[in-house]
C-alpha cells in the first residue's frame, strides 16, 4: 500500500514564519506546514513530481477526447469531462496528507471507465424516429441521465487518484518550487499529445502511455492486481484501435466502408455519427441533386477559380471539376478526411486542377489574396467543439456575419457565392439574413426534402446583381446573425438551454456530495477563499483566449495546443519573474491586472484581422498573455507563502469549476462579456484576500491564480 507516509520521508514541523510587514515573499518554504527538505527536495522527487504532472493533464486530454468519440451525449454536453476531472484533481489535493489512498485504485477505476464507455456506447443511428440513439449491436442506448452520470463518476475517480499522486509529490516542495514543476509537467503534456495527434494515433497509444505512467507514479510499491488492471485497459484500447476501416484524426474517430458495384460509395461516420457518404456523379445526379443547384447560376466560361470549404471527402471538388472550372481550391480542417476521400469514385483530389489546403475555412479566407469566381460553403458542419473548455464548433467562425463579409471580399468581379446543407427550420432563416447583411441582397433560396427535422437549402447570392436563373429569392422571417464575438449559429436565441442549466445543476449537487464525502471537510480551504475565486477567473481568461486565438488563426488543434502551450509559458516566466524579482503591493499588481483587462476590452480580437499575420501575431498574444502573465505574478506573491498548497490547490481548481460553468454566461452575452465577469472575480479575489489578511495575522497581503493543473 502507498500511503502519504510512504511516499515522503518524515518531516519536521516548523514553526510560523515571520517577517517584518510588506516584505516580499520568496520561494520559501510555506508558513504552518511541514518544512520541506534537501532530502524531500532532491532531483529525484523533483523528477517525479514532473513526471506526475505530465501523466495527470496527458490523461486529462486523452479522456475528453477518447470519452467524447464513443458516447454521442457526451459530444453535445460541452465541458463535460474537464468538470468532471478539475473535481477528481480537487479532491485528489485535498486528500494529499490523508490516509485515504486514491492514487492505490486508479487502475481500477480506469478499468471500470473504459470498460464503461466501450461496453455501453452511445451511437446516433439515425435522425428520424423516437429512440435514434443505440448502444451495441443494435441496443437501446443506455438513459442519458444514468450514461452521463456513470462517466462523470467514473472520470473524477481517476483524476482523484492521479490527482493524489501528484499532491503527494507536490506538498513535498516549498509552494512556488512545486508550481514551477508542476507547469513544467503540464508543457510536457502538451508537447506529447500534440506530436500523438500529429502522428494520428489511436487510443491504443494514448492508453499504453497511460498505463505505464499510471505503473510508474504507483511505484515502488506495485501489487499485481493493479499491473492486471492496466494491462487489461491497454489491451482494451489496443483492441479498439486495430478495429478494420477504423482511424483516428486529431478531431475525430473515424469508421468507413466502402461500397462497390453500380453505384459505388463511400460512407464514414465519425464520432459515432453518420458524417458524410462520398458518391459517383452519375448517383449524385439521381440522389443529390443539389450539389449542382449553384451551378445553374453561373456560366461555365465564368468558372476559373472556385474555392470549396469544407470539402470532405470530395463530393463537392467531384461536382466542381465535371462542370468545368480550370481550377478549384479545397479547404478542409481534417486531414484524414481529405486522405479518406481519395477512395472517392471520381478520386477528385487526385486531379491536376484541384489544390487542396488542410486548414480552418476562416483562416484561409484570412490568409489568402487570392479572388474567386464561386466559393462554396459545401455542408460545414463539424462534430467537434474547439477545446475541452469552449462551447463553439470548429466551423462556429466560418458561419458569422464578419466571415461572409469576408466572402464578399474574395470574390472576383462577377463572382457568386452559395452555401448549402440540411438545416434547421431557423437555421435556414439565420444565414438567409446573414447574407442579406453581408451582401445587401437577399440570397436565392433553393430548398429540398426534409431530413430528422432539417431541410435541405441552398442558398446563393451575387454582390454585383440579381442571382441569374433564380426561381425564388428568400422572403421568409429574419433571425440575427451570429457574430464573431457571439459564435454560436446553431443557437437558436441568446440564452442557456435548459438542458444546459440541468446538467449544471446535477453537476455542481454531485461535486458538492463528493467534495465532502471524498475529500473531507471544506473548511480547510476556508483560508484559501480567495485563490477560488481566482481559479474562476482564470478559467475565463484561458477560454477567452482560445476562442480568440481560434478567430485570429483558426480552429485547428494545432492552434489550440499552441495557445495551451502559449498560456503555460506565460506563466512559467511569472513565477520565474516573482522568484527573482522584488515585486510591488499586490494592490498594484491587481491595478496591473484590471489595466491590461481594460486594454483587451477596447482593442477587439476582431480588429486585428486586417494585420498581416506577424503583426497579428505578436498583438494578439500581447493581449491575450500579458494578463496571464500579471495575474500569476499575483499568484506567486500569494501561493509561495499559502499555509497548506494541498487545501489550496484543490481551492484553486474547485474554483476553475465554477469558473467552467460560468463560461455558459458567453451563450447569452458573447465572449467579450466574459472580460468583465474576469475583472469582477479578480476583484472578488483582491477583498477576500484581505479580509483573508487582517483575519490571519502573518498571513500574505496578497491573492492571486493558478493554471489549474491538469487542464490547459
């Protein structure tokens, strides 16, 4: 068994530290607290305590991942898992110097999780009919309710006991020394599973990295039922990732089949969602009519250079070359799609005139000088949200009123421009009038049969005139636009669904039992108000920055990994700074902080769009980490002298939960909104850290935040 006693050699208490008033704490050792050690402090434990760090967030990724492409509730449930894994991580610090072992059953409940997920699955069968969700072989799917409920328990167990692993290490340093390997750790984390994802791999991978780490953090002391437990969970993962015509891009699983004879096809689904079906011209002549809806209205000496985005499997680029343009353009965020889609019958990507780009449709449109006589919007419509903490799609950008502004921008003299998918009575009706906006026309409106609900529309529009051929422009009602700073189009209005506001409401009652069951009495981090107030607030800022980054170069996993890689950075070099630089009051500090907020609230990411990339470059990231970087220079000055960093940490992250559900404010009132809940919480934080102060004599004079381990 290893126990906390087991893990650290036996330390002595110290007595209270003290020093004259104002004077700037160092990276020392934490007041009331065991006094950490040469022999506590060695390169070994040091070593470790990265290692735990790297294994916690590498684990933490890899589930919202890997638990969001088998189980479809999941997918719609935004935020899901990375609630559910700051609540393990929480409890796993408070329990840091308890008796209760977490970290000795992690093998177990990360068995009982992926036996869960791959034994009850979640699987969207069809869009019609009253019970289109099914399980295996053709099962009803387990109750949402009860699925979501199992995996969010069965998600915090695993975090609690890696969370544990890691607190261990993590009480053994002085505060400020353990956050600085704790943020080494995470940036490891980072780097890895962005090479996997760069590399394609499959949860085979993601799971034998886990399991050995897991092998690794419960050493020396390992019994054999735990070895048999995470051998069976990698070969589990194995298993599921040698599945035949079954691959896994840095967005989606998907699982493919092809269909010969006559009228040969190929279907794939992704996430465990039928996604798209590559077909012949001669079947999508019969079948799908529409692809060449856009086509009517244009001539074919008119079509040099045609720009397609979101081209899939090539269905669309197929249609593009048979009616004659000289050179078509293909934008599509998801590489495996794009391989996938050379199995197409007419093996469009295969041609000399076709150019295809993998990138974000936005982004491309942002980059490019180059003018077309047509661009497509051909059925953008991803399965995937952008982060683990953002509620937009990867195609949420593409669908505003600025990029069809955009649009306008690309096309050549003459040029049209046509969108068309399945949609939602009110969808149809949103990019109706988001065209009327941008184009100051209405769009010809072509509809077709319905589908679950939907309607198949394709909706065309020329700048320079009256759309040619065009038997019915849209007269139907108006619905606003989505914008870029509200990017949510497949919201009907500016509100928070009530499924949204019950999931919540479960979320936060279950934490609540669990917190004080698990994890003990909240009163020890009755001290530590502040630093969750703080963990909200930082939780806000790092989202906010993602979905800005995300519009600045677009929606890619890269881009996202970057940003999570650009925010780690950010704060290691505050608590570099703080470790050697004598810095001011925190009061000055927060004036810092709530300036550079102020500076992000009048200069919108939106306006930096016109730059040159460079340029956008270096002033988005000055308004995005210039405030991370202040606001955990805040941080150093509190946490290096925090009188227990378990209690506060797990404050800290408990914190970021609440801060996960706040990010649902953004429904309602867009993400610049979100600036002024972040300064509103900092200075929640800057109160209660002095109330904090005159109640506990000796304590520090200031507050601050942390990245939340585990999540970036």
């Amino acid at each position: 068994m290893t126990g906390a006693a087991e893990e650290f050699p036996a330390q002595r208490q110290s007595g209270q530290a003290t020093r004259p008033p104002g004077e700037q704490p160092q990276d020392g050792p934490a007041a009331g607290e065991p006094h950490p050690t040469a022999a506590t402090e060695n390169p070994r434990e040091r070593a470790r305590l990265v290692f735990a760090s790297f294994l916690m967030l590498f684990v933490e990724l890899a589930l919202i991942r890997w638990v969001t492409a088998n189980n479809v509730y999941v997918t719609k449930a935004t935020n899901f898992v990375l609630l559910a894994s700051f609540l393990g991580i929480g409890i796993g610090f408070l329990n840091a110097r308890t008796r209760r072992d977490y970290l000795r059953w992690t093998p177990v409940a990360l068995l009982a999780l992926v036996s869960f997920v791959l034994a009850f699955p979640v699987i969207l069968q069809t869009l019609n009919g009253p019970h289109p969700f099914q399980g295996l072989r053709g099962a009803p799917a387990l109750p949402q309710p009860v699925s979501l409920a199992v995996v969010f328990v069965l998600v915090t167990a695993v975090m609690a006991g890696l969370g544990q692993g890691t607190a261990r290490l993590f009480v053994g340093f002085r505060p400020l020394r353990a956050y600085r390997l704790d943020i080494l750790g995470s940036l490891c984390g980072i780097a890895a599973f962005t090479g996997l994802s760069f590399l394609n791999q499959p949860p085979g991978t993601w799971g034998c990295i886990a399991c050995a780490g897991v092998l690794v953090l419960l050493a020396p002391r390992i019994r054999w039922w735990q070895v048999l437990a995470v051998a069976s969970v990698a070969t589990l993962l194995l298993l599921e990732s040698v599945v035949p015509a079954q691959e896994w891009s840095p967005y989606n699983k998907l699982a493919y089949h092809q269909k010969g004879g006559a009228n040969p096809a190929l279907y794939v689904s992704a996430n465990n969602i039928p996604y798209q079906a590559a077909r012949s011209l001669a079947v999508m002549h019969k079948q799908k009519a529409f692809y060449f809806f856009p086509y009517q209205h244009v001539t074919k000496a008119s079509l040099g250079n045609v720009l397609i985005i979101g081209s899939g499997t090539g269905n669309d680029a197929a249609v593009a070359l048979s009616e004659g343009a000289r050179h078509v353009d293909t934008v599509e965020i998801d590489p495996l799609l794009v391989r996938l889609g050379h199995m197409h019958p007419n093996h469009p990507y295969s041609s000399p005139r076709l150019t295809a780009h993998i990138d974000d449709g936005r982004a491309y449109l942002q980059n490019t000088s180059k003018r077309y006589n047509l661009i497509l919007f051909a059925l953008p419509d991803s399965l995937t949200a952008l982060a683990g903490q953002s509620a937009i799609r990867l195609e949420s950008y593409l669908l505003t009123v600025q990029s069809l502004e955009a649009v306008r921008a690309h096309l050549a003299p003459g040029g049209t421009f046509a969108m068309y998918n399945y949609y939602a009575p009110f969808l149809e009706s949103r990019y109706a009038s988001t065209i009327e906006d941008a184009f100051g026309r209405a769009p010809c409106a072509e509809v077709g049969a319905p589908l679950g609900g939907r309607r198949l529309a394709v909706l065309t529009v020329r700048p320079a005139g009256p759309v040619l051929n065009c038997a019915s422009f849209y007269h139907g009602s108006r619905i606003a636009p989505a914008t870029d700073d509200h990017p949510f189009p497949y919201l009907p209005g500016n509100d928070i669904p009530k499924q949204y506001l019950w999931m919540l409401t479960a979320i936060f009652a279950l934490s609540l039992l669990l917190v004080r069951v698990a994890g003990g009495k909240l009163s020890q981090m009755r001290s530590y108000v502040d630093l969750a107030f703080m963990g909200a607030a930082f939780l806000l800022l790092e989202t906010k920055n993602i979905v800005q980054f995300a519009l600045l170069f677009g929606t890619t996993w890269l881009v996202n990994s970057l940003v999570f890689a650009g925010v780690l950075i950010a704060v290691y070099l505050a608590v570099e700074t703080a470790s050697h630089v004598r810095l001011p009051r925190p009061a000055v500090l927060y004036a810092a902080l709530i300036a550079s907020l102020v500076l992000t609230w009048l200069v919108p990411p939106e306006s930096l769009l016109g730059l040159p990339i460079v340029a956008r470059f270096l002033a988005g990231s000055a308004l995005a980490f210039a405030p991370i970087y202040l606001a955990n220079l805040i941080f150093a000055q509190r946490f290096s002298d925090v009188a227990s960093s378990g209690p506060a940490f797990a404050a800290n992250l408990l914190g970021a939960m609440v801060g996960g559900a706040l990010e649902y404010v953004a429904l309602i009132t867009g993400y610049r909104f979100l600036l002024i809940l972040i300064g509103v919480l900092y200075g929640l934080a800057f109160v209660t850290s002095r109330l904090l102060t005159r109640r506990q004599a000796g304590s520090p004079a200031g507050a601050g935040v942390q990245i939340t381990a585990g999540v970036r």
